[in-house]
C-alpha cells in the first residue's frame, strides 16, 4: 500500500506533474524509518533538496546591510530639510515684497487725492456724502453751482441757436 | 518607506536571493556581494516597492538579472564561473551541518551543471518550495517553459541516481 502510494507520487514528481502539497507527501513518506529499500536512493535526492534550504548569509550580514541603510536614510534627510527651507525662505520673500508694494500704492494714492478733487470727478451721493469742514462744504457748493450755471449757459446757446434755425425755416415757408 | 519597514518586507528574502546567487555564481563571496548590491539597488528603489504587486517575485526576478549580467561581465566571465564550479565540485558543501557524502556532492554537481532555467527552476520549486505560477512570474517564463525546465532537471538528477524507478 505505502509502496504503491510512493511509487505513483515519485512518478508525477519525475514527469513534472506534481502538486506542492503532493511533494511534501511523498518527502514526508521518505523520510519515515521504514521505507522499501527500492525507494532508499531518492531519499538522497530529497535530503539534499532539503539541505540546500539550509544554506544562508552569516548571521551578522543583516546588521551589515542595515549599519548601511540607515546611513544612506540618514544622509538622505538634511537634504531634503536644505530644500525646503531654502523653498520657504524664497516664497516668504515674494510674498513680502508684493505686500509691502501694494501697501504703498495703496497709501501713496489715498494721501494724493484731496476730497474736493474726488468731488470734482465723482458722481456724489448727497445722501450720504458729509463734508468735515465749513471750508470744504462751501468748495463742494460752489462746484455744483458752477457746473449747473454752466448747464444753463449750454442749454440757453443751443435753444437760441434753436430758435434762429427755426426762423430761417419760416422764411423759406413763407 | 523606512529602514525598519525595509527590514520587515525585504530583507526576509536575503537567504532566498542568496541561494538563488549562489546556485547561478557557484562562488559564495560573489554571491554574497550581488544579494548586498542587490538589497542596497532596493533600497534606492524604495519609492518604486510600495507598488510592486509581487515583493517575492520582483526581488528574485532583480537578483536573477544582477546575477546574468554579472556572468556576462568581462570581470566575471567563463573562466570565474568554471572555477566556482570546480570549486563547488572539490569544497565541502557551504554550510557546515550539510551531509557531504559523495552522493550529496554528486548530487550538487549534476545540479550546478544543469542548464541555466532548468537549475533556476528547480531550485526555485524543489529547494524554495514555489508554485508553479510564482516561478514563471519571478523568472519571467511561460508556464508551459517552467514545467519543460523542471521536467528536463528532474530527469537530469534521476538519471544520476542510476536506479530504474521499481514497479509497485
């Protein structure tokens, strides 16, 4: 029985037909004290497939390797850290000067601009508009004033020469 | 990744890149440089591990290519081979608990003459214990190649023990 179960096992494993659990079987099956002495010349061959598992690196080649490692992953890192600092540093500054240069558009402008001249360029809410000074509200009045007076002269200029077109059409009428 | 994350995923395979050295170079210093150069190549390859879908197949598959190239460097030509064999024929076998009766250093012999895949095959399934599948993906071969290869070796080491397989 034992026999016939190695025999069919070493005939798949020879004709490259074996399964791994099957090949475990069949050392398993070997390796027991009481194998037929036909099969006794393949337990050499087992053994010495088993040997050759056995053989490995010396036992301080990990610690080698790793003493290595470790000094590649620590000089690795200052350089990245260079980087980004280096990074941070230059965007800092960017950032910096495009502030501080908004800044001074924006109060150089503000300084220039006095409120009667806004007043002159710009539509003004009256509802809301509140002079600060006696001086400035008799400025801002004496604007309006002056550009409605200048309205007025317009519209009388274009009525009267208006009003001339419409007599020489009358004469020709006529 | 980190050193002690390369320690617990890659270096479990050193033993086996080293046999796999060892089996193609016949030499143990040489083996041993190829799997350190191999583990170091890694190493600087860490951002490239995190996607590797198969660790095993891709270490052996890399130690394989460092090994051939080396074989096919001028440095490390047929000459060093020879004598790694001729070595590997006359020295004890590596590891000192090895049995080395003549029919264990025979037996090494025939296996370190077999042709490249059918040794690379057989130390892969008979010695590593890898399935079928596992050796075709980590030496990059048709399954159809892998079972010819370890049908071919098998044969070769059959043939060397000499004794007709009895009918049951």
């Amino acid at each position: 029985m034992k026999q016939t179960q190695i025999q069919s096992l070493l005939d798949k494993y020879f004709a490259g037909e074996s399964s791994l659990q099957e090949e475990a079987q069949l050392r398993q099956l070997l390796q027991e004290e009481n194998v037929p002495e036909a099969f006794k010349t393949y337990q050499n061959l087992f053994k010495f497939l088993d040997q050759e598992l056995e053989i490995g690196l010396d036992g301080d080649f990990e610690t080698r390797i790793m003493r290595e490692i470790e000094q590649q992953h620590v000089e690795a890192q200052p350089k990245i850290r260079r980087l980004q600092v280096s990074w941070i540093l230059r965007i800092a500054a960017v950032f910096a000067l495009v502030t501080a240069g908004l800044w001074w558009m924006l109060t150089s402008n503000s300084i220039e601009k006095p409120i009667v001249a806004e007043a002159e360029t710009k539509v003004i809410d009256w509802s809301k508009y509140e002079p600060k000074t006696p001086e400035e509200a008799y400025q801002i009045t004496r604007k309006a004033f002056h550009r409605v007076a200048n309205g007025l002269n317009e519209g009388t200029e274009i009525a009267s020469e208006g009003l001339g077109k419409m007599e020489e059409m009358g004469k020709v009428f006529n | 990744m980190n050193p002690i994350e390369f320690k617990n995923t890659v270096l479990p395979f050193k033993d086996k890149m080293f046999r796999l050295a060892l089996r193609l170079l016949n030499k143990r210093e040489e083996a041993e440089d190829l799997v350190q150069e191999a583990l170091i190549k890694l190493w600087q390859q860490q951002d490239r591990l995190a996607d590797v879908q198969n660790l095993e197949a891709w270490v052996i598959r890399m130690t394989k290519n460092q090994c051939i190239d080396k074989l096919r460097n001028a440095k490390f030509g047929l000459r060093e081979w020879k004598e790694g064999l001729d070595m590997a024929d006359a020295a004890p076998l590596p590891d000192a608990k090895i049995e080395s009766s003549d029919t264990m250093r025979n037996l090494q012999k025939i296996m370190a003459r077999l042709p490249e895949n059918q040794r690379l095959v057989m130390q892969l399934r008979d010695v590593e214990g890898m399935s079928y599948q596992e050796v075709a993906e980590a030496l990059e071969l048709p399954l159809a190649q892998v079972k010819i290869n370890l049908f071919r070796a098998r044969q070769a080491m059959k043939s060397f023990l000499s004794v007709p397989t009895p009918k049951a």
